[in-house]
C-alpha cells in the first residue's frame, strides 16, 4: 500500500467514526425524549460509559487521573452547555 491509500483509510475512518458518533448521540436524545429524562442526565451517561469503557480497556492513563469522575460530570455538563 501506498501513502495515499494510508491517508484515504485514515479519513475514511474518522468520517465514519464522525457519522457512527452523531448517529449515537442522536438516538440517546430520542430515548432520553420518550423516557422522559433529561437529555444532560443521556449525555453524562454516555460521556461515564466511554470513560468506563476506556479504563476497563486498558487506558489507565485515565483512570490515574484523580477525580476523573467529577471530571467526567464537568466536561459533560459543559458540552451540555455548548
């Protein structure tokens, strides 16, 4: 394989990572609607399961970080403002 082939899979990947992410983000604010829940409480969970995911996956750099829950509520809260 050639550079441009490297380059091409690399953007093709990070559209359909960009498509697959929004496609998530907008069937939990579907469910949040019909559950009743606020669309902050779907977004915190999402934002508390990938952080999970990513420790229980081996990340630790994460999970080294103290307080990473309460940073987890805040970088939540503030996308959930912007």
């Amino acid at each position: 394989m050639n550079i441009t082939q490297h380059v091409f899979i690399i953007v093709a990947s990070c559209v359909a990572l960009g498509v697959g992410a929004s496609w998530l983000v907008d069937a939990a604010a579907r469910i949040a609607k019909w559950f009743g829940i606020s669309q902050l409480v779907i977004g915190l969970l999402l934002l508390a399961v990938t952080v999970g995911l990513l420790v229980m996956l081996g990340d630790h750099e994460l999970s080294r970080f103290e307080g990473s829950g309460l940073f987890v509520v805040l970088i939540g809260y503030l996308v959930y403002l912007f």
